[in-house]
C-alpha cells in the first residue's frame, strides 16, 4: 500500500526556476526520505529528514516537514536539465519497522 | 555510485517459471531489503533480511522468498511467475541502526 502522495504528478519548469514537489502520508513516521529515479532506474538518495526536524538543506535541496499535517516539501532551487526524473518520497514508520513506504512518484521535467 | 550492484539487468521468463535475481551490497551494509516497483508506481517493500535472517515483510505471497548471504550478497527468489510479476526489482541495503538505504540499479523483470 502506498503511504505518501506526492503533489503535483508532473511538473514541467524552465532551467533556472524553482520547483517544488509536495508529499502527504497517513501514519506516524520516523523520518520522511527523499529519492530520485532517472529513467525507471535505481533510486538515488536525496536528503532524509527526522520526524523531530522542521526543515533540512543539502546544497540545493530545502526539505520541510510538518508532522501535524503530516506533509513534507521538497524545493528544488535553480534547477537544471540535468534534475529530469522523477521523484519519490517515502516514510520510515515508528514501531520498529525499517521499511520505507513509497508514494507513486512525480515526474519533473526541467526544459534548457 | 550507491556501491549497490544488481545482476542480471534485465530477464525476460515466462509465465509459471523461477526466477532468482541478486544484488550485492556494500561491505559493512548488513541488512539489505527488496522492493517491487510496477511500471508508474512507487516501489512496494517485499521483505528484509538482517544477518541472514529475514526480518520484516511486506504484502506478497510465500512464492517471494530471499536469502543473504554473510558476503553482503543476496538474492531474490519468486516462484510460479505470474505476468503481475513484471516489474523493476530493487535492492537497498544499509548499516543496522542506520536509517538511509542506498539502492542498486534494479533488475527488470518481464513474464510473458
């Protein structure tokens, strides 16, 4: 089953512009990761961000996490062609359970 | 480069036969997790293994099966492939206690 959601499901920006992907879940969590797929490949870690953090930056990524509204957001700033992929969001549930549950993904496209 | 390799990259089987599919992980990475991403979806956790014992799972039928090995490999194994089983195969390991999983390339799975 599928606990995020990620808003928008594709999302089509100019090089240079911002981007900003939403993610929602339904359980509490322990922390709330960030991954990206280039063409239906492996996934590739972005920045992972603990259930008692508000807002995390790697380079050019600013994650926020709200766990009252159980949401997170992922900003991408000054993106290139080269951020094209699509990106997923999965929470790591408390309780013991090391899985992470997926959303469906949402489709960035980054045109030069 | 996550460190993670995954053989072979891509299978082609029919419907009603075995498959084993392998990853290696990153020395030191001593629990390593399975996940079934279908074609336009988030990736779905099978199952995880610790120490060469499985340790969590996820919703699929006894028919998926694993094995670790104390080399930091592993394998997955499904019987009785059904054409539902088509799919990109990932493996993620990581460090025990740790919480980001670093994935390998996948194996693409299709059952005819």
């Amino acid at each position: 089953s599928q606990q995020g959601e990620e808003d928008p499901q594709a999302l089509s920006i100019q090089e240079g512009e911002n981007a900003t992907m939403n993610c929602s879940y339904k359980t509490s969590i322990n922390n709330l990761q960030w991954y990206r797929q280039n063409s239906g490949r492996g996934l590739v870690h972005l920045i992972l961000i603990r259930s008692n953090e508000r807002e995390k930056h790697s380079g050019r990524l600013r994650v926020t996490l709200d766990t009252s509204k159980k949401s997170s957001s992922l900003l991408i700033t000054a993106s290139r062609a080269a951020d094209t992929a699509s990106y997923f969001c999965a929470t790591g549930n408390q309780g013991g359970s090391e899985k992470l549950v997926f959303g469906k993904g949402m489709k960035l496209t980054v045109n030069p | 480069e996550t460190g993670v390799t995954q053989s072979p990259t891509h299978l082609i089987k029919t419907r009603g036969q075995q498959v084993t599919l392998r990853c290696s992980s990153q020395s030191g990475h001593n629990t390593v997790s399975w996940y079934q991403q279908a074609l336009g979806q988030g990736p779905q956790f099978i199952f995880q293994y610790y120490r060469e014992e499985e340790n969590g799972r996820g919703n699929f039928p006894p028919r998926f099966s694993g094995l670790q090995f104390p080399n930091y490999s592993s394998e997955l194994n499904v019987n009785a492939l059904e054409l539902d089983d088509s799919a990109l195969y990932l493996c993620a390991s990581r460090e025990q206690g740790t919480e980001t999983q670093y994935f390998g390339p996948g194996t693409r799975l299709l059952v005819l």
